[in-house]
C-alpha cells in the first residue's frame, strides 16, 4: 500500500509540474502555480528531493520564514489579513 500512495504522489506531482508548464505559455493558467504545487508533491514523494528543498530552505532564510508563518497560521487557524 505504501508503494501504490508514493506512486500515485509521484504522478499527481509530475502531473502539476507539466501542467504548470502548459500554463506558463497559455494565458489561462497560473503556470508558476502548479509548477510549485507539483515541486511539493513530488518533495514528499521523494526524500532526496525533499532534502534538496530543505537545504535551499537554509540558503534563504527569507522564503523559510515565509513558509514557516504561513505554516503557523494554518496550524492555529487564523486568517491572512
């Protein structure tokens, strides 16, 4: 069962990466979108990846604590002003 969820992970995120590039040249997706929904997907569904993000995460501190109020929002269920 474990093997069929990382697959299926593996596909929807390849999915959204390459529909997120379809929509960088037609002008009715939000290309950039999908191409970072598809990156974190596939992070999950493949640790070296998701390691890489994690070290680029420390590179730039900023994007982190982006990521990371944005995660604490959620967690404690407040709304972005």
């Amino acid at each position: 069962m474990k093997h069929v969820k990382k697959g299926i992970l593996f596909f929807a995120g390849w999915f959204f990466v390459l529909l997120g590039l379809v929509g960088l040249v037609t002008p009715f997706l939000q290309g950039i979108l999908f191409i970072i929904l598809g990156i974190y997907i596939l992070s999950i569904a493949h640790k070296p990846l998701g390691e890489k993000i994690e070290k680029y995460m420390r590179r730039f501190p900023a994007i982190d604590r982006i990521c990371n109020r944005r995660k604490e929002r959620k967690d404690s269920g407040d709304s972005p002003q």
